[in-house]
C-alpha cells in the first residue's frame, strides 16, 4: 500500500463567496407622541423609536434633561428607565427652570 505524501488542501474546491441574507424579521418599532408642557404652552411631536428604547432617551430626543422632567402617559407618572414596548402617548413637565 502507498500513501500519498501531497497536501490534502490541494484538491479542495474554493470556498463560496458570502452572500446577503435577508432578515427573517425588521426590529420592531413604536410611534410616541410627546407632549412638553411649559408655562400654559405646549409642543408637540412625535418619534418612531426602537421597541425596548428608554423613557429618558425620547426625553432627551424632545430637547428636555430627563432628570429634571416629570413623565406622565395620561395621570400615571412613569420612570425614566422604563423601555418603550408599545405606542405611547407621554406628556413631560419640566419641573424646574433656570434663573
């Protein structure tokens, strides 16, 4: 019996090029309207956020310091870390100002 004394990587085929795969399935994604009240007036917008997205990181997005704002979804208030899972209507108060 003879072995072969050659490289075993020699009569490999080249490996096939990468390709795109779709996505089985597009993050989810919740619209938030939110409201800043200031001083009787009120400014409204509205953000399309990843779901799990912070509380505070729409806060932040809608020109306030979360630290000093009260977040209301209706009467409720609701934490800062609280992960967006659904739509959301939320209403933040600044509760101080400057001067």
């Amino acid at each position: 019996m003879r072995l072969h004394r050659g490289s075993s990587k020699d009569a490999r085929e080249p490996s096939p090029t990468p390709g795109n795969l779709p996505l089985s399935a597009s993050p989810r994604s919740f619209r938030v309207d939110v409201e800043v009240v200031r001083s009787g007036r009120a400014r409204r917008t509205h953000y399309d956020v990843p779901a799990g997205t912070l509380v505070r990181v729409v806060v932040r997005r809608a020109g306030e310091s979360p630290e000093g704002c009260a977040v209301l979804e209706g009467e409720t208030p609701l934490p800062l870390d609280t992960p967006i899972d659904r739509p959301l209507r939320l209403t933040v108060v600044p509760t101080f100002s400057g001067g």
